[in-house]
C-alpha cells in the first residue's frame, strides 16, 4: 500500500489536488528536566508537522492554501499511517511556496502545517 499513502492526505476531509508525497513528522514535546538527583523526561502533548507536494491544474481550485496561511484558518489534515491507521493533525497552515508552469498549465504548491495529533 505504500504507493497509494500520500495521495489519501486531505484538507478537512476534501482532496485538494493530486499529491506527489507527503510527510508526517510526528512530536512527543517532552522536555528532560534535571533535577539535584536525576534528569527526568516529562510528557508533552503529542504535535504534528505535514509537509507535502501537491500538483494542481491552475484552473478550477477551489481550495487555497495561500489564502488559509494569510487567514490562519484552522483545518484538519488526514493522512495514513504504515498498517492503515490514519492520523489526523488539527491546526493551520504556516507556509506555502508555489512553483507554476505556464507551458503545462500546472501549478506545483508546498504547504507545511503543523497542529495537534490524534489517530484515528
């Protein structure tokens, strides 16, 4: 199944172009606290980074990646996870970079955002 993973990734359940990969960086957020006797490592809350590669035709987009990071509106991305489970990151885009084509008519977009993390 490992070809078919970063094409299931989805903006708040919706495919948003046709997607040539894409990663989950998954965070615990524990920080070692050293104590006079010993370092212990606290437990954080569990955060997310998506990075991906989508290829778009230039027409006909409903959804903007650009107009979500100047918004900061909040999404919900989804992914697969290796054994079919799926991860679901609740947050806001931070960036995007946007490379066009004019020849091919495509538009190659690469969003990061970063959130919350649950499976589901």
């Amino acid at each position: 199944m490992g070809q078919t993973d970063a094409t299931r990734t989805a903006v708040d359940g919706k495919k948003v172009g046709e997607l040539t990969e894409a990663t989950f960086t998954v965070k615990a957020n524990g920080q070692l606290i050293t104590t006079a006797d010993e370092v212990i490592k606290s437990r954080g809350k569990a955060t997310a980074e998506v990075t991906y590669t989508r290829v778009r035709p230039t027409v006909g987009v409903a959804f903007s990646v650009a107009r979500a990071v100047i918004a900061q509106s909040v999404h919900t991305v989804t992914g697969q996870l290796p054994g079919g489970e799926l991860i679901a990151v609740t947050g806001t885009f931070d960036q995007t970079a946007v490379k066009t084509n004019v020849g091919q008519g495509m538009t190659d977009e690469n969003p990061t955002f970063s959130g919350s993390v649950k499976v589901i």
